[in-house]
C-alpha cells in the first residue's frame, strides 16, 4: 500500500511536465506549420507555371 501515494506522485509530475511542454511549443509556434501543410489540398490557386526546359546547344 506504500507503493500508493508514489504512483500518484509520479503520475502528477508526468501530467504537470507534459502540460509544460505543451505550453512551450504552443509558444513559440512550432506546429504552425503542420496547420498550414493540412489545409494545403484545399487550396484553388494553380500552381504556377513550369519553367521550359533549357537544352543545350551540341558543339
């Protein structure tokens, strides 16, 4: 029964650190990309245009 009150512990330190880390990469923007990457199939815009291929001149 001892083994009780340090599981508790233990979980309550792994929830408070994981809710940190959350908070410090919700900070500094980290996932914003991943966002912007999901939404990208929807997207209407063609793409732009292919630029021609430049073939070399034989000598």
């Amino acid at each position: 029964m001892n083994v009780i009150p340090l599981e508790v512990f233990v979980s309550l330190i792994l929830g408070f650190s994981s809710l940190l880390l959350w908070f410090f990469t919700n900070r500094q923007g980290d996932l914003d990309e991943a966002d912007r990457l999901a939404l990208l199939p929807l997207d209407d815009t063609p793409p732009p245009p292919a630029k021609p291929a430049v073939r070399p001149e034989p000598l």
